[in-house]
C-alpha cells in the first residue's frame, strides 16, 4: 500500500472553482502584508478583493501615464469599492527621463518609478505575477492554445517578469502569493482547454468585481508608461 503521501488521490482531481478560490486566498493570507499594486486590472481587482476580506485596511499603489490612462480609471473604481487608501503616481516628464538607463527593457522604467514611489510608504508590497502564465491569461493563449504555446509563456515568466521586478523594486519586499508551490500545483491540475482567458479568475472574478473591469482590456503595470517617450519627446 502507498503510505507517503497519505493524501494521493488529489492528483488526478480538476479542482473546483471553490477550492481555486479559496487556495489563491489562502496564498495572499500568508503573505501578511495589506499593501498591493494595483493596476485596475481583473486580478490585481481580484486580489484586493481577497485582501479586503483578510485586513482592516489596504493601501493601494498604482501608476499611470495619465489621468485619461485604463489603470488610473479602473484602479480609482476598484480602490473606491472596497474604501482603501489608494495612492497614485503620475510621474512627469523630468522623473521618466532622470529614471532611464540605456540598459533598460520596456517596462524597468514604470517599475523602478512605482517602486520608488511605494517605498516613501511602506517597506512591502504584494504583486500578482504569474497569475496570467499559469491561467493562460494572454492573447497568446487564446491565439494558440497548445501545450507549447503555455509553456513558452511560462518559461519567460522568471526572464521577462520577475528577474525585471527583483532587478527593480529596491528595497521594498515584494511578495508573489502566485509564483507559490501551492498555487503552480493547483493549476498545473487544470486542463490546457478549460484555462485559456482565464476562465476560472474570471468566473471568481465575476462575482465581486465590477463587470467592467471583468472585461477591459489587458495592460498590465508594467505597461503603464507605453509609449511615454513618443508623447513626451524623450
């Protein structure tokens, strides 16, 4: 008989959108902290949600190009939903160009920004990274939803976003309740076919949050000063 593990037949089970729900809420539980990026988007929206439901306060940070910016909208509605203390940063013309490197990859700007920014208020924060590589969240997914498409997503994920955010936040911690064990094995169960878009985030996602965030478009706070260089002249 198999003695170790004692609990072995999970393995072959799909889980349930209950038990999806309930582990990514347990995962942001764990990590303690009230503070989070927030871009407006479904899961950092979805996030906060479960943080609202675990601490007696949350303070938000988000970052835009502008006040006519998706992020600075839907953050603002999100944030105004569940009363947190949301601080958000338009940085101006002199801030983007003085943060630039020659080194730099898309994105290394907004990030080092925002972090610099979180860091005048507290000393950690929590991001929602991985999510959309192990959910099949991008285009890429549903454009081509084969096993090789996902796990070519997934192996840019420590290349493309996490060493970038380490590299970038300074010295504020970050926590990743997504990249968790608990969490990877968790969708790992769930079949290619039944993740592209989401549907699981969003069938969550859908009953907190407003349906307008449900469906807007995907940026991404990395994202959040696309194009900046061109508007600005840089």
């Amino acid at each position: 008989m198999i003695v170790n593990p004692k609990n072995w037949g999970y393995i072959c089970e799909v889980p349930t959108i209950k038990e999806i729900e309930e582990t990514m809420r347990e995962a942001v539980a764990n990590t303690n902290c009230p503070n989070l990026c927030l871009s407006g988007g479904v899961d950092s929206s979805l996030t906060l949600h479960f943080m609202s439901s675990i601490f007696p306060k949350v303070n938000c940070f988000t970052i835009a190009q502008s006040e006519n910016h998706p992020d600075y909208y839907y953050s603002k509605l999100i944030a105004s939903k569940y009363k947190t203390n949301h601080f958000l940063l338009v940085p101006n013309k002199h801030d983007i160009k003085a943060e630039m490197k020659k080194e730099d990859a898309p994105g290394d700007v907004a990030v080092r920004l925002l972090f610099k920014f979180i860091g005048n208020y507290t000393n950690s924060v929590i991001t929602t990274d991985c999510i959309d590589e192990l959910a099949c969240g991008y285009y890429r997914h549903e454009e081509f939803p084969t096993d090789e498409t996902f796990r070519e997503l997934l192996s840019e994920l420590e290349k493309s976003h996490l060493e970038p955010l380490h590299k970038n936040s300074g010295d504020v911690a970050v926590h990743v309740p997504y990249a968790t064990q608990k969490i990877i094995h968790l969708f790992l169960r769930i079949p290619l076919k039944d993740k592209i878009r989401k549907r699981h985030i969003m069938s969550i996602a859908s009953k907190y949050i407003p349906e307008e965030i449900v469906n807007r478009r995907k940026y991404g706070f990395c994202a959040a000063l696309d194009n900046i260089e061109v508007q600005y002249g840089i």
